[in-house]
C-alpha cells in the first residue's frame, strides 16, 4: 500500500504524485417537454357602429310645378300623388306689388294683404327679392337681440351634434342625456331664459343656434336665402334637394344648391310651397 504524507500519495522511491481530481459522472439532463401554452380564446372585436346622420328638420318645401300639371292637382290628395309629398298648401311666397286684376288667375292661394301672401305662381309673378331683403333685415334685428341675450357666455354646441352622437349609440348615451347636456350649456340657457320672459313670434331659437353664432351677416344671409328656397327643393323632373342634416354646413351646402337651381328656372316657372 502506497504511505500518504500530508494527504498526497508516495510512490515506492518517495516522491509525490499528484492527485488526479476525479472527474464526476456526466449527468444527463432530464428532457423535459415544456406544455405548450394553450391558445387564447378569440376575442371578438365590436363591430363599429355606422355612423347615424340626424334628418334634417323640413318645414316647408318648395315645388317647381310641371307645365303639364293641371291646377286641379295642387290639393292635399293630390300632392301625394303627383309628387310624394304629404302636406299642404301654404302661403310662404309674395305676390308682386301692383298685381294686374288679370294676373290674379296664375296666383296660387292668393290672399289679402300688402305684401300679399300666396302659395306660389309664375317666378315673375313672385316677389322673391322682396322676400330676401324682408328676411335680411328681420334677421339683423333678432341677431342683435341675440347678441344682448347671450352676452358674457361662451360658444355652444349645436344640437346636431348631441343627436348625432345619440344615433350613434343610443344605449350608452340616451336621448335624455342628450338632452339635458345640451340645455346644460350656459349660452342655450341664456336663449331659453330670453325665450321664456319675452314671449311671441320672432324671437331666437335655440335650433338656430349654429346660425347665430357664425355672426350678424352670415346668419342674414342664411334666412334670406331660407325665405326663398325653404327646407327642401323638388326640381321639376323630379329630383329632391335638401339638407344631410340639420347641422349649419349642411344647411348651407343645400342652400348653394337650390339657390343655383333657382336662378336658371325660367320666368314661367310655377313654385309652390308646401307645409310638411
């Protein structure tokens, strides 16, 4: 047996040996099969929901009348059938000043009155500048009073948008939230509290609230134009112009339109206005 001194090794003739270290065992590595993560469910994404466009508000609507069309069409039946539009006459337009007695026939609802009112006739017949310029200047004074009822309270935000935003996802916002975040607004306040102390006719409303804003010229231009071509236009072969919505650029989109139309109709062109 091989003597150790000081834990090495002698050979037989005394010198030292070093120590081999000893090589541990190779060890395998456990194969481990990592699970694979199992696949998430799908998730279904929303549908976005079409964008709602609000109808626009039509009042009265003007027709250019056919020249074949017989005057015994021009009844509240008879609207419907010639023209798809359920309403009645109603004395939108101005005859001209110093009406000949034998002009009176081609006059549609021809009443008393200076301007005298009528459903329609003739464009020569028609007293469509004067109309204009009445408008023009009825709505420089309500933009004044306008100006003094909403003083002091910021910009608002037209109905249109409220109602859009509505018809986009009724269930999340109601009309009633609608609703009352629009009359929360200090400047539709302000026109509802002026409406209410001083009642009658003439007085600014909050649906044109958009018109007024855009400033005295802009909003005389908007009713002037209004006085002639109305809501909606319905062109004599039959085509429809109106409004996307009630939103002021689209009111005045529709009236470029009909005011272009308007100006090519010749002067024997029959109008008629309508109440919807």
């Amino acid at each position: 047996m091989t003597p150790t001194v000081n834990g090495t090794p002698l050979t037989r003739h005394g010198s030292r040996v070093s120590t081999l270290p000893t090589r541990p065992a190779p060890v395998r590595a456990a194969t481990t099969h990592t699970a694979k993560p199992a696949p998430a469910p799908a998730t279904r994404r929303p549908v976005p929901r079409p964008n709602v466009t609000p109808a626009p508000t039509i009042h009265t609507m003007i027709v250019c009348l056919p020249d074949d069309l017989p005057g015994e069409a021009l009844t509240a039946h008879q609207l419907d059938k010639h023209f798809g539009v359920t309403g009645t006459l109603t004395a939108h337009f101005w005859a001209v000043p110093g009406l000949r007695l034998w002009q009176r026939h081609d006059i549609i609802g021809l009443r008393r009155g200076q301007p005298a009112p009528c459903a329609g006739g003739p464009v020569r017949l028609l007293d469509l500048p004067g109309m204009r310029h009445a408008a023009a200047v009825g709505a420089g004074i309500r933009h004044q009073i306008w100006q003094h009822a909403v003083h002091g309270t910021r910009p608002a935000t037209g109905w249109p948008a409220f109602e859009a935003r509505h018809l986009a996802n009724p269930d999340r916002y109601p009309y009633d939230a609608a609703t009352t975040d629009f009359h929360a607004q200090p400047r539709v306040n302000a026109m509802r509290l002026h409406a209410a102390t001083n009642p009658g006719a003439g007085q600014p409303g909050i649906g044109e609230l958009e018109m007024y804003q855009a400033g005295p010229l802009a909003y005389q231009h908007y009713s002037a134009a209004t006085a002639v071509v109305g809501d909606a236009l319905l062109t004599a072969d039959g085509r429809k112009l109106a409004p996307v919505s009630d939103a002021l650029a689209d009111r005045v989109t529709y009236l470029e339109q009909a005011l272009r139309y308007l100006d090519t109709l010749a002067p024997q062109q029959r109008l008629i206005a309508v109440a919807l």
